[in-house]
C-alpha cells in the first residue's frame, strides 16, 4: 500500500459514502489492501476527517 496524503483519503471516503463505491471496488482502483481500507473507512466514519490530522 503507498501513502495517500489527507486530501486523497477524504476523496476515498467520499466515494465510499456518497457515491456508494463499494470497499472492494476502491480497494482494487487505489491498489490499497482490502482490510486496510475498510480500517481507515471505520475510523472516518467513526471519528470524522479530523482522525486525519497529523500532530507533530
């Protein structure tokens, strides 16, 4: 799995909860591990963008 910055995971997530793209579908256009997509997908859902900050 390659990195994705903030703004590509919003767009991921976007699409998983707006335009209704399934996981797998994602999974396999992002080249991104299935189980590790839906983690991040959960979170998201779960906490909201703001999960995405990175405190340094």
């Amino acid at each position: 799995m390659s990195k994705f910055n903030k703004e590509q995971k919003i767009e991921i997530y976007r699409k998983w909860k707006d335009e209704k793209i399934s996981i797998s579908q994602l999974s396999k256009a992002y080249k991104m591990n299935l189980a590790n997509l839906d983690y991040m997908l959960r979170l998201i859902d779960m906490h909201g963008t703001n999960i995405l900050e990175t405190v340094k």
